[in-house]
C-alpha cells in the first residue's frame, strides 16, 4: 500500500483542482498509465516527446540511455507543456532507465519551474520498481511536495487498472 509523504497534501477530490499528466513512454507502457490516470481523475494530458526519436531497438536504447545518463545528457523536446503554472498536481511519468527517470523527463522538469508544486511519480519498470527516480525528482524540483510513487512493472501495464484505482485512492483521490 501506498504511503503518503504527507498526509495533509493530498486532494480530497480530483474536481476541486488542476492536474496535468506528463510522461514519456517509448514503448507504449508508460502511456498506457498515463491514460488508465488520466480515465480515472480527469486530469489533463501531455506526452514529452525528444526531437530526435529514440532507436526502436531495445539493444539500442538501452545503450543510448546509459550514455545519455551517465553524460547527464538532456534531449532537446518537439515542444512543452503550455501554461503549466495553472496546475497543482502534476503526475510525472517515466520508464526506468537505468534506475532512474529517461532523459526526456529529466528535460522536461528541468526547464519548468514546479516549485510548490505537488508532484506525483508513476514509473514503468521491468523488475527496479522505481530505482532512485523519485529521489532524482526531488532534485530537479525544489520547493516542490514529492508524494509516493507508483511502479508498475512495464508488463503489467494493461492490466493495471486496480492497483492504480487503489494508489490513487490511497493518495487522497475519491472517485469518480
């Protein structure tokens, strides 16, 4: 069961404020989470998406992330989430690469500033759970309130319906 860092943060209902999903997802998985979320609370919507696109071949991505991590390497993306101060909650979604968040994701928070924000993690992963991405997160996002994450083994994720439904209602979520 999932845990709350803090108790007081979470919303009483999905309506009473704006949440934003933004994930990255090569294969499909992540996206499929970021969707099950988003049927669940309503939540707005945007996938992080490189310029340049990563290889199709797990071989290939698994040693392009290596080298992009351990060079802190950050992709340049096709565009940005607009208007992101109007939101309170922001879900972020990632597969773990490497034990951590893809370089798409570490872009995305490090060019926005989430201060105040309340950030939700979710990570696909097949066998790390969430590695350090959550404490790699609360780097990128000063000032913010890290809840606990959610990891879904990658595949899993079509059938992970529940045990989201629960996480969600965990952190404070009714439903709808």
């Amino acid at each position: 069961m999932v845990t709350l860092q803090n108790q007081s943060t979470a919303p009483n209902t999905p309506g009473d404020i704006k949440m934003l999903i933004v994930y990255f997802s090569h294969s499909g998985n992540t996206r499929e989470i970021a969707n099950q979320i988003k049927n669940l609370t309503g939540a707005d919507i945007f996938e992080i998406q490189p310029i340049d696109a990563y290889p199709e071949s797990y071989n290939a991505v698994v040693a392009q992330a290596k080298k992009e991590i351990s060079g802190n390497f950050k992709p340049k993306l096709k565009s940005m989430a607009g208007n992101i101060e109007i939101y309170e909650i922001i879900f972020i979604g990632s597969p773990n690469w490497w034990s951590t968040i893809a370089p798409p994701v570490a872009t995305f928070l490090s060019v926005n500033k989430l201060e105040g924000k309340t950030i939700i993690p979710f990570i696909t992963h097949e066998g790390s759970r969430m590695g350090r991405s959550a404490s790699d997160i609360k780097k990128y996002c000063p000032g913010s309130t890290i809840l606990e994450g959610l990891p879904i083994r990658e595949s899993n994720a079509k059938g992970a319906l529940r045990d989201i439904a629960s996480w969600l209602q965990c952190l404070g979520f009714n439903k709808r």
